[in-house]
C-alpha cells in the first residue's frame, strides 16, 4: 500500500493533507518510516515536472509556475542578482556566460550581460558535493541560519547568564527532543535510526 501512497502526484497534494489522512490515518507509521529512511533525489539543476510546470497551474495562458514565480518575487523584492552574491559570499564573479558551462550559451539568449543573471538561476546551476547546493546557495542558507540562531536572545543554547541553561540541562534537553524520538513518539515507530537526518546502514 506504501507504494501507491508514493505515486501521489506533488502537484495534486500541495496544501492538502491527504496523503497523511488516507484511509483514516492507517499509513502514517509506514509513510513517516519511508520519509526517514529513503534517500532524497540526488539534487540537479532542474526542478521535476510537478513543481516547474504544475503547482501553481493555471489553465489560461500565460500560466504559472513555482520556478518563474521565485525569479519574479527575486525581482519583486530587490535580490541583488547572482554575481552580486557571489562576491559578497567571498566567491569569484563571473566574468562571462562561459563560466557557467554547457549552460551559458543558452543564458547568453536570456541575459544581456552575465551580471543580470537572477540569483535563483545562477544559483540552480551551480554544482553541489554530495547532493547538496553549489556554494553561492550553501553560503546563503549558512548565513540565514546562523543568523536565525545569535539573533534570538532566548536561543536554548544563548550563554547569557541570565536565563542560560547548565550543560546538564542542555544535555537533557537535547536528548528529549532528538527528532527521531519526536518521530517515535507520535507517529507510532518501535525504533528508527538515533540521527534521522543520516540513511540507516546494515552492520555487518
């Protein structure tokens, strides 16, 4: 039965909690273990169909989708285009469409110049090690997190001595809400791997 819940389509399922409440619930555990357990799509420069063509679909033309609606919200909102980021992220600017590879002549038919390259599509084809993003996306994602973390004053692990935890409690802390235990706990799993985030492997 899993592997028909895994023929749902992602652009019938957006915003809908369907695939959770199929008959009644009964497949939780299984589809909870599935998404804990299998690799993710090795990443590449293209998204699939569902989501380049299909989320946000409308029948009339010209239509939308979710890859040109993030260049357009880019562009919305004032995002420095791509070789800007790249020099504030410490990397090289490119110089020429070349640089971007087999993917420059095609960008040379889009772009005047390579620094009007939005953001999201430099950033797309860029290569990444071991299924992750290309650096210029690594180093934002860094940054926003980090962020996120010394910018909140009542973060957990803040040493401010007013309201700083003890390493005991810390500790405690952390192993209370591993988010394989949170997985245990409510979606009905016996065991499950310590770091969800890693694939299980078989001792031998």
């Amino acid at each position: 039965m899993l592997s028909k819940l895994c023929k749902h389509k992602v652009e019938d399922n957006l915003l809908s909690p369907n695939l959770w409440q199929y008959s009644y619930g009964k497949h939780v555990t299984s589809l909870s273990r599935w998404l804990a357990t299998k690799p993710a799509l090795k990443f590449d420069n293209f998204l699939v169909e569902g989501l380049r063509d299909k989320l946000f679909y409308i029948t009339t033309p010209p239509g939308s989708d979710l890859f040109s609606l993030n260049i357009q919200r880019g562009r919305d909102q004032g995002v420095p285009a791509y070789n800007e980021w790249r020099k504030f992220c410490g990397l090289r600017k490119f110089r020429s469409f070349d640089d971007f590879g087999k993917f420059g002549s095609n960008l040379s038919l889009v772009y005047k110049t390579v620094d009007d390259v939005d953001l999201f599509i430099g950033g797309l084809l860029e290569e990444g090690e071991n299924g992750s993003v290309g650096p210029t996306f690594s180093c934002i994602i860094g940054i926003q997190y980090h962020r996120f973390k010394v910018g909140d004053r009542y973060w957990y692990e803040s040493s401010d001595p007013d309201f700083a935890f003890t390493i005991d409690q810390l500790n405690s802390l952390k192993s209370a809400s591993l988010l394989s235990r949170v997985y245990c706990t409510n979606f009905g799993l016996n065991e499950i791997q310590d770091n969800i985030f890693m694939i299980p492997s078989i001792k031998k």
